[in-house]
C-alpha cells in the first residue's frame, strides 16, 4: 500500500484551538475511554468518526448524535476514503494492538495514530482541569463532582468512565472547568496537568500494565507532580498509597486532605447507617463545625467519595451548604450499585467492582444497606494477571456475603494459558458456601431455581457479569 501524507500533520494546534475542519477517528469508539471522548469532539463541532469489533448500546449512541461509526475494524474504512476524507489523526484505545488492520491502514497512509495519554493533554490544554485520579472510587467521585457543579449552575464540560443518570458520560460544557476521570491503565492520566487533582486511594492493581506495587505508587507520584504550580491536590489521608505521594510532589503549594482521620482537614466525624441504609456523617473543616451530610447511596466509602467532592466544590466557588444539598440529592452511576429490578421479592443489584478492596466495600455496603436479608455475590473474575497476583486478597473478599458463586474468568485484554482457572479461586477461598458454575445462563438458571423472596443477588465484574442478574430477573418473571 502506497504511503501518503495527512492533509495537515498539524493536528495538535488544530484540536488546541477545535477547528473544526479537523477530522479525527477512534478506533475503539464503543469503549468505555472513548466513547466520551467522541462525544466531547462532537460536541466541540469537529468531525468524529470511529470503528469497533462489535456493536453495542455505546455505539448505537453515537450514531445517534450524528458520528460515523463502522461495525468492523477493518482497513478499508479509510483506505476506501477519497484523500481529501481520510482522518488528520486517528486514537486508539489501549485494547488496539500493533497488528490491528485498520490501524496498520492509518500508518501506511501517513495519518498519526496516537493513544489517550497524548491526545487528551492537548485536547484539554485550555481547560482548567479537575482531574481525578485513584484505584478505586474514580468513577463514582469524578460523577458526584460534575453532579455537584452542574447542581449549582456551572456547566463544567467532563468525561466519566460510567453513565450518570441525566447527564449521560460525556460533555463538552461552557465553563472553564473540565471534570475527567484520570484512568491509570496504560499510564493515561500521565498526558493531564490537572489544576485540581484528586487522589482517591493508591493501591496496586493493573499488574499486566505495572508489574511492581513501586512501579504503581511511581506512576501516581508522577500525576501528582504534574499537578499545576498554583493548583491543588487532593488526596484521602486515611489511604496510605494516597498520604505517602505528599513526599513525592515536596514543591506542591496547596494540598488537602480528607477523611476521618483526626488530622484531615476536612473530616467526617461519627458516620452512622440512616433509615434509607445510607450514611449521614457530621462534616469539619480544621476541627470548625460545617455541616451535617446525608447520602441517597449506601456504603462507608462513599462518605469518603463525597467528602473529595466536597471539597473540590469549594475550591470552584460553590458553597458548603449548596454543595451538601447537592450532594444528597447523588443517587448513582451505572454499575455503581446499580439497582436493576426485584421480580418475587428478590432484589438485584449490579456493580463494577472487580478488585478485592472493591467487592469487601460493595459487600459491605450491601450488608449495610438490606441487613440481615440472605446476601448472594456472584463474582466474576476480571483478567488472568490481575486474578493470579491477588488470588489469596480475592479468595478472602466475600465474608460478608451468605452464598457465593464464581464465574469463568474475563479475560478481557489477556488469553488464557491454561495455568489458572475461576476453580483455583474457589479452592483458595474459606468462605463455607462458595461454587464455581460455568456459563453466565448456567448461573442465571442456578440462582432461579435456589433464590427466595427476600434474597438479594449482587453481581460482581468489570466485564459481562451485569447480563447474569439480568436475565435472572427474565427468569424470575417468567416463573
């Protein structure tokens, strides 16, 4: 295949200033990275194009909106383009490999292909940037954050790895803050020079893209001190990942913290389980009473969540009680302990976590939340390395669950080599009612023979697990 040149090869100052003769094509369109991002240069009126292995509720809302997506990765969706059609620049998701044909295409031809991490610093370059940064709790804080802001009338622009009820997971918005969910994977947050960074939490994961607990901890050091000389961080003081940056970034004028621990600036004080099985908890910033907060969602960790909302709030001009009051009225994202239906008095719940420190705060907040009702988890295992590193922390996250099923591993990125199976996970585990079953139908057919009313079903996984409660309901419904 001939080689030719971009119509322009300058496509950084094109999308710096959003001009909008500028054409970019994402190759992964219907992931959870890119999909946001098409729609913010939609929204900013360029020409978006874009191309996926599969079809899918993402995909099909984007050609809603107008952009061109193509349902297979091929080469001929741009060598089959006139010159004058064919993309400045096209993104790739990290799931893209160098072999993939459709980018192999964009290289004979001359067009830039670049990830995430480049693409977005120059895409955000003009916006003062809220970036938050975290292994767990990104999404749910990145979400309360942009709620919380456009409660209070600023139409802060954000990207959010989830859909957020009214407000969908992308915009591109007309306020000079822009709210981003600053993904770790594959080093993207390390393209941002947030004015405000937020930090969550620091704990090892993704071990395929950071083979060492240091390797983690430097990635995140490195956000940290990208952060703007007259900005702010913000961190959660009772993570020890999170306290330890502060050592990495000694130039860093302006930096908070949260939590309940008695040195936070701002803390919560005396969290307790209200009527509605969520936490109220009183607010103090440096010890001076604030405010009492009220959650509409359950679980200890979203006190935390919210407090880091709370904060970055402030720092945006809104007041303490306008942004508590907003904050009562969160009620979640999607696959955030999302409620999908009760069919027979049994109830079922979806939610993302995948990481052990994730499905213990889930499991918890479901204990919390439905008491002394009979609890089932039912967990997927997300890809081979992340399960071989943390078996024996996974095998030992579900106590308080009453009955566990574990599903076949989601390889997701990785293949399966054979050496490790969902079985060597439940061999692991002391928890006495736990099961491995093969086949998401296998396990939804299990659970509708074995549910009572009054039990609650919680699915578990980053990847295909929420289809299991799903059909369940289906099941149920028909029964």
């Amino acid at each position: 295949m001939a080689a030719t040149t971009t119509p322009n090869p300058n496509w950084q100052e094109r999308l710096e200033k959003a001009d909008p003769t500028l054409s970019v094509h994402l190759l992964g369109i219907g992931g959870a990275g890119l999909a946001p991002i098409a729609t913010v240069l939609h929204e900013s009126g360029l020409r978006v194009s874009g191309s996926d292995a599969h079809s899918s509720p993402r995909t099909q809302a984007l050609a809603e909106k107008g952009i061109r997506v193509y349902p297979s990765q091929i080469g001929e969706n741009l060598t089959a383009l006139p010159p004058e059609e064919r993309p400045d620049v096209v993104l790739i998701s990290s799931a893209v490999g160098p072999q993939n044909p459709e980018r192999l295409a964009a290289e004979a031809l001359g067009i830039p292909v670049v990830k995430r991490r480049e693409f977005l610093a120059v895409l955000l370059a003009q916006r003062q940037v809220i970036a938050v940064a975290g292994t767990h709790g990104k999404s749910t804080t990145t979400a309360m954050i942009v709620h919380t802001l456009h409660e209070n009338g600023i139409d802060a622009g954000y990207i959010i790895g989830a859909d957020l009820p009214g407000y969908g997971n992308a915009h591109n918005g007309s306020a000079e803050w822009f709210v981003i969910e600053a993904d770790e994977y594959d080093r993207m947050f390390l393209g941002l020079s947030p004015q405000v960074a937020v930090v969550t939490n620091a704990e090892w994961d993704h071990p395929d893209c950071y083979p060492t607990p240091a390797s983690f901890q430097r990635a995140f050091a490195q956000f940290v001190d990208q952060t703007r000389r007259d900005g702010l961080v913000i961190s959660c003081g009772d993570d020890d990942g999170a306290e330890e940056l502060r050592a990495f970034a000694p130039s860093r004028g302006w930096w908070i913290s949260y939590g309940m621990a008695s040195d936070a600036e701002l803390r919560a004080v005396s969290p307790v389980v209200a009527a509605n099985g969520c936490y109220t908890a009183e607010i103090l910033w440096w010890g001076a009473p604030l405010v009492t907060l009220f959650l509409g969602v359950p679980g200890i960790h979203n006190v935390w969540n919210a407090m880091a909302a709370l904060a970055v709030a402030r720092y945006c001009g809104v007041t303490v009680t306008d942004a508590v009051a907003a904050l009562s009225r969160y009620s979640g994202i999607a696959r955030r302990f999302e409620w999908k239906g009760e069919v027979n008095g049994v109830t079922v719940i979806d939610d993302y976590a995948h990481h052990p420190t994730e499905v213990i705060a889930i499991l918890a907040a479901a204990r919390s939340r439905f008491g002394s009702r009979r609890l089932w988890a039912v967990f997927q295992p997300h890809t081979f390395s992340r399960t071989r590193q943390m078996l024996h922390e996974m095998a030992a996250s579900f106590a308080h669950a009453d009955r566990v099923i574990v599903t076949d591993i989601y390889a997701a990125r990785e293949k399966d080599d054979g050496t490790l199976s969902a079985g060597d996970l439940v061999a692991a585990s002391h928890h006495p009612a736990i099961q491995h079953i093969s086949g998401l139908e296998a396990i939804a057919g299990h659970l509708a023979e074995n549910v009572s009313p009054g039990d609650v079903v919680i699915t578990l996984g980053a990847g295909t697990s929420y289809r299991i409660g799903e059909m369940l309901l289906e099941r149920l419904g028909n029964r």
